[in-house]
C-alpha cells in the first residue's frame, strides 16, 4: 500500500513545548493536505505505531475562501485545502505559523489581524435609520481594481511571510495597510479616510515597512500588496505634512 509520509510539529497547550510527530496515512489521488490531516483524525497512529491525540487544526471552506487553513507547508505558509500531495515533497512537513499565538498544533490565533481591521476602521460607515438610495456610481475600472483587495481572506499568509511583524514591532502588516487602500477608495469609506491614514502615519503604520515584498509572493489571492503599500506611502506622506503644517 503506497502511503504518504506526514511530520507534524505540535504543541499541546499554548504555554507548552513544541515537538514533532510522524504520520503515514493511505495515498489516495488528488488528496490535499486537508485529506491527510483527516485520515490522521480517524486513526490518530504515529509512525512508532503508538495511539495519539488527534491533530488539530483549523478549516472550513476547503476552497480557498476562508483563509482558515494557513500553515507552513514545507517551510513555506499557505493553505492547506489547495496545498496537493502529488505536488508536495515528502516527508511533508506541516507547522503553525510562527507569527500568531499557537493554540494547540496547527491552531492558531489570528486574533491580530481582526483587531488590526478594527484599529484602521476596515467598514463602510452608513447611517442606518433612513434609506440613502442608490449609492454613488463607480467605474468599471475602480471596480476592478478594488475587486482584488475585496478577496482578502485575513488568512495570515502575508504577516507570516513579513520580516517587520513580530512581537517587537507595533506594525500592523500588510493586510491591514492595505485594507486602507481599500476602504478609502470606495467614496463613501473615504469619509474616513483622514482616520485611516492618522493609522498608516502611525508607529503602526506604513513606516514600518521594510519593503520585503515577501507579502505578495505568498499572498494565495496574488492581491497587489506591494502596489497598495507603495500608494499608501505617498498618500500617508501628503497626509502627514498636511497634519504638520495645518494643526
């Protein structure tokens, strides 16, 4: 029986130590990452032939979508649904990753980057008493180019990959100056675009962009990252000496 050869780096509290663990689970064709972590789950054995807890780990779409199933798949973060074992080497090895919180194996906590949305006003404000009517008209062109930052998962990928997020930096990451982008760009949410740009001159903003451009060479939806951290550089720079000469 042919078998793929998982080693999974797991950890069983939060505040406990790391370690790895060693699984061969049935081949089947087309199996995904997902699909091996599930024939584990049935019959949690290690490759010492001893019973095990279950791996945990986090998903829900199984198509991209959600953003759920971010891990380190052979040294590089992605997702797990779309991460093929035909295409993988082996052993395949399946971490956390290293910039969030580990809960227990695989799982993580993303609280960060929710909180980050929260902190640059990541909505469209409306006043929800009355009916406003048609919203303001938006060409195709502006559609389009919001369209890819409207893909965003907040799957952590690219503040996996991001040299300047760690625990001693306050910066937000790429996903939320982009979501700036993003939200300001739309003529209602640019209603708050002076709040969101007070974020991106911030400690937590776009000064601590090192410009790696890591971010957008593993961002799964391929969203100009790079292209939206490089507008909002200039836009935060015109709002900054606008601040400094007229306040």
């Amino acid at each position: 029986m042919i078998t793929v050869q998982i080693k999974v780096k797991r950890q069983d509290r939060p505040d406990s130590a790391p370690y790895w663990e060693e699984f061969a689970v049935p081949y089947r064709a087309n199996m995904n990452v997902i699909s091996a972590l599930m024939e584990i789950q049935k019959n949690p054995v290690n490759t010492s032939g001893k019973k095990v807890r279950a791996i945990v780990w986090e998903s829900n779409c199984l198509e991209e979508v959600c953003g759920a199933c971010s891990m380190v798949i052979n040294g590089k973060v992605r997702q797990a649904c779309s991460a093929l074992v035909d295409k993988l080497e082996q052993p395949i090895t399946l971490e956390p990753m290293g910039t969030f919180p580990v809960e227990k194996d695989l799982c993580v906590d993303r609280k960060q980057m929710f909180e980050g949305l929260k902190t640059i006003k990541g909505w469209v404000s409306i006043d929800g008493t009355y009916a406003l009517g048609p919203g303001p008209r938006i060409s195709q062109d502006e559609q389009q180019e919001s369209y890819a930052f409207a893909t965003c998962m907040t799957c952590g990928c690219c503040l996996e990959a991001c040299p300047n997020v760690n625990d001693h930096s306050p910066y937000l990451g790429p996903q939320a100056m982009a979501q700036i982008k993003y939200f300001n760009a739309h003529p209602t949410g640019a209603m708050s675009k002076a709040a969101r740009l007070d974020v991106a001159i911030s400690e937590a903003g776009i000064v601590n962009c090192g410009n790696s451009q890591n971010c957008v060479q593993v961002c799964p939806k391929g969203i100009p990252l790079t292209n939206a951290l490089a507008e909002l550089n200039r836009d935060a720079n015109k709002h900054a000496w606008k601040r400094w000469f007229f306040t």
